[in-house]
C-alpha cells in the first residue's frame, strides 16, 4: 500500500465478504423452496419472492461495495495521489449499507417495489443516489486534482458515471407494463453486459499491468478494443429482452444479431490475459492471485459468453425464456465475471492493505476450487431443470407446477451442491478477513 487513503477500501471489502456469505445463506434457502414442500404458516411470513428479493439485492450491494473499495484503492495509484476526501467515502459507506440494512428489513415486512432485482422502493434509491453522487464526486475530484490522466482511470470513471446514470430509469414506474419492463432492462442489461464491463475491463487492466509488468501501452491498447466491442455490441443487444414483451418486432433481428457477437468481446479479454501471461516481464508474487485473474477470465467467457449466446437467439429463446435455463445462465455469470473479478481485486489488495508481502496459498486454493467446482456443477443442474423445464411446458404445454414436480431431483441436487458452495464461500472469506503470512522455508 503506497497511499494511506487506500485504506478505506479495506472496510468496502470486508463489508463485502459478509455480505457475499449471506447472500449464498439465502441462495441456499431459495433452493430448499424448490426441493421442499415449505409450511404455508412459514411462507406467509416468509414468502419465496422476498428471500429472493434479499439473495438478489445482496448480490448486487456487495459487488457494488467491492467496486467501489476497488476504485478507491486503484485511483489514489494510478492518479499517484491521496483520495480526495476520506472522510466522503466513510460517509458513502455508512449511507449505503445503512440502505440495504433498512431495505432488506423492509423486505421483510412487505415494503418493497416489486420488480425483480431492483426491490428497493423510491425513498431508498434516493439515498442510493445521493450515495453515487457523494462517490462519483470523490473519485472525480481525486482525479481532476492530481491531473495525471491514464487510460484505466478514464475507462473506470466512465463506466462508473454509466453505471450511477442507468440506476436512474430503474427508480420510476410506468403503468405501462411494456415501457416499465422496457426500462427495467436498461438497468438490468446495461449494467451487467454494458457499464459493470467497463469497470470490470479497467480494474482488470489495472491488476494485469501490476501483477505482470507488461507494458501499459499493450494494456491500454487492448482495454480500447473490448470497451469499443462491449458497447457496440451492449447496447443494441439489449434487444434480446425485447422479444416478448410487446416491443416492436424489428427488436427480434437487432437484439439476436448483437447479442450473438456479445461473446467476441468477452473472448478477447481471455486472449488479452493469456497474451499477457506469455510475455509478463516480472515474476508474479502471490501466483494464487493469477490463478483468480485467469479464472476470471476463462469463467467470464463460460458464463456469459457460452451460457448467453446458447439461448439468445430468438428461435431459442423463444421456448427458454424466463425458465431455469435463465437462472443457469444468471449464477454461471454473475459468478464468472464479477464474484470472480471481486475475488481477484480482494486478493491482490487485501495482503497489501496488510502488509503481507506474500501470502499462504493453501486455503484461498481450497476455497478457489470449491466454489468454482461447486458453481459449475450448479449451473449445470440448474440448465438441465431449465431444459426439462422448457420441453414440459413450451412443448408438451404442461402446466407450471406439473412440470416442478418433474423438476424437483435436480433442484435438490443443486441444493447439496450449494452446500458444497457455501463451504467454499466461508474458506475463501474466512482466509481474505484473517490473512496470514506465508512462513518462509528455512534459509
Ligand atoms: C457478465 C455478464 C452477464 C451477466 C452477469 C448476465 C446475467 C443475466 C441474468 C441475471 C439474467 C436474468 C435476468 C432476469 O430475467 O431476471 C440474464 C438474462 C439473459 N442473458 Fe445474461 N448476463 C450476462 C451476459 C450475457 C451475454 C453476453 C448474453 C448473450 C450472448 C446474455 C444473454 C441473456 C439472455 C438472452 C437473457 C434472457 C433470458 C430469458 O429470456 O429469460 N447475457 N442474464
Ligand atoms: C449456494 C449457492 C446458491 C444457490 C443454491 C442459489 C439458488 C438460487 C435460486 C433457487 C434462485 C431463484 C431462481 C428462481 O427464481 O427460479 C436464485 C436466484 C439468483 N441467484 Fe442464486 N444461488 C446461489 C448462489 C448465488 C451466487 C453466488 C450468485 C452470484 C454470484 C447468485 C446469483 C443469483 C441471481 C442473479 C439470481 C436471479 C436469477 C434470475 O433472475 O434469473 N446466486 N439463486
Ligand atoms: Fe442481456
């Protein structure tokens, strides 16, 4: 650690890996619903929707919050100078988590918007809001200040500034349910295949320059042509959520045409790191952390990549939408690209943040190849229901709960796979909160 403002980000992160540990808790829970009969008198106090509510916002804080400790531990590194203010960020942080605090109560109690994912009601996205300000503000001023302008930094601010901007068509409501679920995506869709790339296109770029020592002109060269490609081929795939909700049909030939060339962009970040993994100048520390990096990428690629392109056209789609082939989709995703990127940030700063220049390996691997196993065992589980799932229903024309009960074997499959999950989440956020040092061998 060069800067002592980078330590704020040390409590982003540790705020974060709890709440990464609950989040999977519920995810476990959510499983059980789908195995188990639930007794109604626990389902009227704890309906299915709202731990779903609390699985999926807990998600989406705690990446939020590792994205954001990431931004202040790279900013004052790459601007080659202190957070502008550090008391600013200590602000953020409490208003956003007393937010989700307040919301995930709320849920619980029934105040909520309704709409999947983006539960929290109006009085909070103002908090949120006044908390993306307060942030976008401190980051911006830490680099207006300090004057040194790089590549990462601009491409970081301006998926940060895209992210806080979409965020806001997600806070009214349409009557309309076509305009409201049209608007929906663009928080939705444009935040996981347009702005989070962005951010996640620059932290990456920023952890390959200081893990390999490859020059910053070959990085920056490539975070130019997968920024480009992302948003060129986002945005206009937006388009495969606009099949059938009532959206003018041209959106059937746009959203199928960009969105299958969604995954180029994705695959060229794996060439970029494994390009970078032939002609790194330095020897790399901690390898572990490279592992994650490299895993980041490669699951990226499968989760996204692979599980997207395969029921994104509409002639597929059309028989897979909305089943369990999504929610395949969905973990396989958010998993690959942005647990893992988390990961990778957490483990390159966290022993840095310590003090500890290298750091014992041997439970982040346990935890590392855990949860990958477990995740990609999972998402298989959940695809193979999902498939079942859409033969019953969309061919067969079976009824919505006949077709569970066909599906019931391997949602309990998932359940103890999610079992093996959660172990690996604990190894892994135990190991980052109570990090040792690697002892060294005797001289
Ligand atoms: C890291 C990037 C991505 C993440 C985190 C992600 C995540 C998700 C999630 C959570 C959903 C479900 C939304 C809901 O209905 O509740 C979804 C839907 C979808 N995703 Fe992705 N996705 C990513 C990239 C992609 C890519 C690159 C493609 C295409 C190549 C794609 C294609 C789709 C499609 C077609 C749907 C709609 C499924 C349906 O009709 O039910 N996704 N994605
Ligand atoms: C023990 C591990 C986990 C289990 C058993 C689990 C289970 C579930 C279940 C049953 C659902 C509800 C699906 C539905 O509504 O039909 C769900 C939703 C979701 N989970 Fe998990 N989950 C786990 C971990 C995770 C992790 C680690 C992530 C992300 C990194 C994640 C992201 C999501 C998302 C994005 C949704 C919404 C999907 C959609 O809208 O299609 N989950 N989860
Ligand atoms: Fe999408």
């Amino acid at each position: 650690m060069e800067y002592r403002s980078q330590r704020i980000a040390h409590w982003y992160f540790r705020i974060a890996l709890v709440l990464f540990v609950l989040q999977v808790m519920m995810g476990l829970w959510l499983a059980y619903n789908y195995t188990f009969t639930v007794p109604q008198e626990i389902v009227d106090v704890f309906p299915f929707a709202t731990a779903r509510a609390i699985h999926t916002n807990l998600l989406v804080l705690w990446m939020l919050l590792g994205f954001m400790g990431g931004t202040y531990y790279i900013v004052p590194e790459e601007t080659g100078s202190e957070v502008y203010s550090p008391n600013l960020a200590w602000l953020q942080l409490i208003a956003l988590v007393a937010t989700g605090v307040i919301a995930i109560i709320g849920f619980l109690f029934g105040w909520t918007k309704g709409r999947p994912l983006l539960e929290i009601p109006p009085p909070l996205n103002y908090v949120v809001v006044i908390g993306a300000l307060i942030f976008l503000f401190n980051i911006g001023m830490t680099m207006f200040k300090a004057k040194r302008w790089t590549v990462i930094q601009g491409v970081l601010l301006g998926g940060l500034v895209f992210l806080a901007l979409l965020y806001l068509f997600g806070i009214p409501f349409y009557k309309n349910e076509v305009i409201d679920w049209y608007y929906w995506w663009w928080v939705i869709h444009l935040w996981v295949e347009g702005a989070w790339e962005l951010v996640t296109g620059a932290i990456m770029a920023f952890v390959l320059l200081k893990l390999t020592g490859v020059e910053r002109r070959v990085v920056e060269k490539w975070l130019y042509v997968e920024i480009g490609l992302f948003l060129f081929t986002g945005i206009a795939g937006t388009g495969h959520h606009y099949y059938w909700i009532g959206a003018p049909k041209y959106w059937l030939w746009i959203g199928g045409v960009f969105s299958a060339l969604e995954p180029l962009p994705i695959l060229l970040m794996v060439i970029d790191t494994m390009h970078h993994v032939k002609h790194r100048q330095t020897q790399i520390i901690n390898p572990h952390t490279w592992t994650l990096a490299v895993g980041c990428a490669i699951f990226h690629f499968i989760g996204a990549g692979i599980w997207g392109f395969a029921h994104t056209l509409p002639q597929i789609n059309y028989y897979t939408h909305g089943s369990q082939v999504t929610v395949s989709h969905g973990h396989l995703a958010f998993f690959g690209a942005y647990a893992l990127l988390n990961l990778t940030v957490f483990y390159f700063a966290i022993p840095k943040l310590k003090g500890i220049e290298v750091y014992q390996p041997t439970r982040a691997k346990l935890g590392f190849w855990t949860m990958c196993s477990a995740m990609m065992l999972m998402g298989l589980t959940f695809g193979i229901a999902g498939v079942l799932q859409s033969y019953l229903e969309r061919v067969l024309g079976m009824g919505y709960m006949t077709a569970q009960g066909h599906m019931r074997l391997w949602m309990g499959i998932t359940l103890v796979l999610g079992v093996f999950f959660l172990a690996g989440v604990v190894v892994t956020v135990f190991d980052l909160l109570f990090m040792k040092p690697a002892v060294r061998r005797a001289e």
